[in-house]
C-alpha cells in the first residue's frame, strides 16, 4: 500500500482534472452511495494508471477544506466499506486522519484491484476524465484483458486441462448471475455468455473460454475432479478420543453452494436440544450447540483455506464434548499468528471465493465472522472457541455446553 506523504496529498488535493480524486464535503446526502462508486472505479482503474486513487472527506469539489469534523466514527465508517459486502471483491484500502491545508481531513487511499472488474453493488464503475460512469461491453472487455496479465491470486487462475463445457450455465444464469448483478444491467443485454462469466472471473476471458478456479468451484459439475481437495469431511465420533466410534461419516462435495448447503443440514442434524425443568420456574430449552455460531466457523473455513498444491480436504469432526475444524492453509496477508481472530484484523487469501459467497447469500459482511461465532457461543452458554494456528493449518475447537 502506497504512503502518501502530505505534500502528495495536497497536489493530489488541488488538481481539479485528475482522474485519481474524488471529493467530498462531507459524508451526508449522497455521498455513502457516490464515495463507494469512486473506491470502485479506483480499483478499476479503466485507465490502467497502476497508482491508487484518493477519495478525500471533507473537501470542496475546489479542493478547499470544508471545515468538517473528522471523527473517529467517520473514520470507522469509511474503514468499513471494504468488509460491508457491497464492492466486490473487497478492495484494498487504507482510510487515514490527515492534515491537509492545516486542516484535517479523511483521506481513502485505494490501490487498483489485482482481478477486476470490482462491481459495487451489483455495478462496474470506471472514471471516465474526472467523472464516474458505469461500464459498458467494452469497458469489460479492457478490464477483463488487464486481468490476464497481472500476478493473479489463485482463486482465479484458470484451469487449462478443465474443458469450457465443465460450467454449469443453468447455475450461472439461475443462480449466480441474478444475484451477482444488478436487475438493469443483466436486463440490457449487450454481453453474451462467455463475456458475462469472464465478468464474474468464471473463465480467463470471453476469448480465451478457460475456466477459472472460481467457475469450476461455483458453478462447475465435477469440481472434485480438478481441484481434489475441495470437498468437506465430517464425522460424528461416539467418544471423545480418536478412534472411539465413528457414528456417521459423509464426504460433503460439489459446487461451493452445494456444499455449503450439504454442510447446514448436517449441522442441524446433530444438534441436540437440551431441556431444564428444575432451575427455572418455567421449562427451559437450549441447544448444546449454537448453529450460527458453527456455520460462521466452516464457511470462514472454506472462505479462507487453501486450494494451492494441497489434496487435504477441511475436516469437521464432531465428538461428544467438542467440535474441531481443521482448515488447510495457515494466515494470509497481513493476518499472522499473533494477530489471528482479533478484530479489525482481516485478509483474503481467496477474495474471489469471498465474493462468490456474499454473492450466494452465505455471507452478509467481511471480517466477523469469528466475532459473530464467540458472540453466539457466549449467548449459548458454551466456552469460547479456541484456535490453534500453525504455519499451514487452522483448527478451532469448540466446546459442548455444559
């Protein structure tokens, strides 16, 4: 992430024709909804610039302070719109407290995305000079070739044995796509098959008809067939050793949905109801493990492992006391050993998988969901999970209540 120093910002600040500056005066009126549309057409970065763009706070359309209050509520809000869902994939930004002018304000810096197009909600947005737009075929089209020729993260790298005909378009277009766009712009209908999975990072591009990792564990009809390690390994352990009976075993593969659904059902299925008729004036019923607070924990697993040069499946292994999920793959980014699970600490090994999941409906937002599963184990009565984190591998325990 590029540093700014407070001489660049100021350039940046006054220079009323750059394409890389946005301002606004303050965060009131249309500006949640026209400042996340210029951190979108930044990450873009149509113009191919290769240098982040600034989105400042508190600044007139003339680049003269506005004399707003730079809080740290503010702040958090700014900081926020990388993980509330809405621009996906998640970019990369970094929102700071500046003295600009002898006067503060807040300043968004956003680097251009390794694999666009980013859409915000459900929208591409370019800069077109020194104003937004929304793009168009061709539009795509660029963004899609600067894809093929950057440093890509795995998730969408292409597959070149996979066969084209592996993806599922009746999935593609009944599921994925009508949740992955908004309703006018599939409605226009300028873009063909292939240009639209080449848009969603399904493929490597409309011309160039290979898929992705990400098509094949979204919408693929074989995943396990080129990506071996992409299925989920549960069992239900009588006991509380290794090697006490195994109570029920089932290997949970297919698509990412579909796995994700498969795996629901079975953690309802063993979930037990406890009821207490002797502490409470009135019958008092709970589970011995809360199900949001399990689903946070394996969809976090299969967000996050990884599906580089493993065969090594996510285990979810139930005993009678305890739960434990082993996720392949160790921290990622900025998330180290040290810092894993606290809060504000957040980084995406697969952000194109994140994406797939938002888009699905198995994520509302970024970067709480172990805050969100602790929350529900406490409210449940059970012990907080426990992670154990080493340089390849993840396991969290989670503990029966008592």
């Amino acid at each position: 992430m590029k540093k700014f120093s407070d001489a660049e910002l100021e350039t940046l600040l006054s220079d009323l024709e750059s394409d890389r500056v946005e301002r606004k005066e303050s965060w009131s009126g249309d500006a949640p909804d026209k400042g996340p549309q210029a951190i979108c057409a930044f990450a873009n970065d149509l113009p191919n610039h290769r240098q982040p763009g600034v989105l400042f706070v508190g600044a007139k359309d003339n680049g003269q302070p506005s004399g707003l209050a730079i809080t740290d509520q503010l702040l958090t809000t700014l900081a926020d719109l990388r993980s509330n869902g809405n621009i996906l994939p998640p970019p990369a930004l970094l929102v700071e407290k500046r003295a600009i002018k002898g006067v503060d304000l807040a300043v968004v810096i956003v680097m251009p995305a390794d694999a666009p197009p980013v859409k915000y909600k459900g929208r591409i947005w370019i800069r077109v000079g020194p104003r937004r737009a929304i793009a168009n075929a061709q539009d795509e089209r660029l963004l899609n070739e600067k894809r093929r020729h950057r440093d890509l993260p795995f998730d969408v790298c292409p597959l070149p044995v996979c066969p084209f005909e592996e993806l599922n378009r009746n999935a593609f277009e009944g599921e994925y796509l009508p949740n992955a766009f908004a309703p006018d712009i599939i409605e226009a209908n300028e873009r063909s098959f292939e240009q639209r999975l080449a848009a969603c990072r399904m493929i490597a591009a409309a011309d160039e008809k290979i898929p992705t990792v990400l098509g094949v564990l979204t919408i693929g009809n074989s995943p396990r067939t080129w990506l071996p390690c992409a299925y989920i390994q549960f069992l239900r352990i009588s006991g509380t050793e290794w090697g006490d009976p195994i109570a029920d075993e089932e290997r949970i593969e297919g698509t990412l949905p579909t796995m994700l659904r498969q795996l629901d059902a079975k953690l309802k299925a063993h979930i037990s109801t406890t009821v207490d008729i002797t502490s409470e004036a009135t019958e008092q019923r709970g589970s011995t493990y809360p199900l949001a607070a399990l689903q946070q924990l394996a969809r976090n697993a299969v967000m996050h492992r990884t599906y580089e040069n493993t065969n090594a499946p996510i285990r979810v292994y139930w005993f009678d006391d305890r739960i434990e999920i082993h996720s392949p793959g160790g921290p990622f980014g900025i998330v180290t050993i040290e810092n894993f699970g606290k809060p504000g600490v957040s980084d995406y090994r697969n952000p194109h998988i994140a994406e797939a999941m938002k888009v699905l409906g198995y994520v509302q937002r970024f970067g709480v969901g172990i805050a969100t599963a602790q929350r529900e184990l406490a409210k449940n009565g059970n012990p907080s999970a426990e992670f154990q984190v080493e340089a390849n591998t993840v396991l969290v325990t989670v503990r029966r209540r008592s």
